[in-house]
C-alpha cells in the first residue's frame, strides 16, 4: 500500500509541478498555477459541476482557509 501512494503521490506532484521553494529561508513548495487550474476544470467536468464562471480562491500563505 505505501508503494501505490507514493506512487500516486509522486504523479500528482509530476502532473502539478510542485517543486520546493529555492529560497533557504522559506521553507515549503510551490505550485504552477496553470495545471493546478487544468486539473480543477477537469474535476469539474468529471462530476457535472462546471458552469460558464469558476470562483477560485488563491491563499499564498501557510494558514488554513475557513469559508
């Protein structure tokens, strides 16, 4: 079971480009925000959500995001 999700891990951080952040002083990843928004109209239109408009919420910090 740990092989598949490292497996499956390591295809989504491939597929979401997520790399570390070059800076020593900031810990954490980055994300390109283009297949990040190509994987969420994906999901969309796999379970019959996607409309003419999209609201994406974008946090560019480490604190959680509450609704």
């Amino acid at each position: 079971m740990k092989v598949l999700r490292a497996m499956v891990f390591e295809n989504v951080q491939n597929m979401l480009e997520i790399t570390p952040i070059q800076d020593r002083d900031i810990p954490g990843f980055q994300v390109f925000l283009e297949p990040v928004v190509q994987w969420l109209v994906r999901e969309l239109r796999l379970h019959g959500q996607l409309n003419d408009d999209i609201e994406l919420s974008l946090k560019l910090d480490g604190r959680p995001l509450f609704w």
